[in-house]
C-alpha cells in the first residue's frame, strides 16, 4: 500500500510531455539532394511550445558509415 501511495505522490509531480509526431516525405531512390532531406512535418500535440532540433545522419546501407549529416537550428512547435 505504500509503494502505491509513492507512486501517485511521484506521478503527481511529474512534468507530463505531449507526444510529437513526425512525417517524413522520402525522395526518389537514388536521388539525394539537400534540400530533399528536410521533407516532413513536425505536429506537437501540447499546449505550450516545444523546442526541438533536428538531426539528420545519411549512411551507407552496405557499410553502415555515415555519409553526411546534418543539424538544424532550434525550432519551436506550437499546437
């Protein structure tokens, strides 16, 4: 019984998070360029904002080397 009543006090005070949701718009096979890497869509379905960075790592499907990668800037989500 106390392990249950630790566990709602805990559950109480914790900051809860909503989910994001990402949807990525692959290119062409064979076709690599760029501005084709940063095809999606980002849905947060919180409140407040969320900020968010993303990175993106292109690697060799036979030698599992990363090819090129890179990092956005900071983005923030807003419902």
């Amino acid at each position: 019984m106390r392990r249950l009543a630790l566990i709602a006090l805990i559950l109480l005070f914790l900051n809860s998070v909503a989910q994001v949701s990402m949807t990525v718009q692959l290119p062409p096979t064979g076709v690599v360029q760029k501005a084709h890497l940063w095809n999606m869509l980002l849905v947060s379905t919180s409140s407040s904002p969320i900020l968010v960075k993303i990175e993106v790592i292109m690697t060799d499907v036979t030698t599992n080397q990363p090819i090129q990668t890179a990092l956005s800037r900071t983005i923030t989500l807003t419902s």
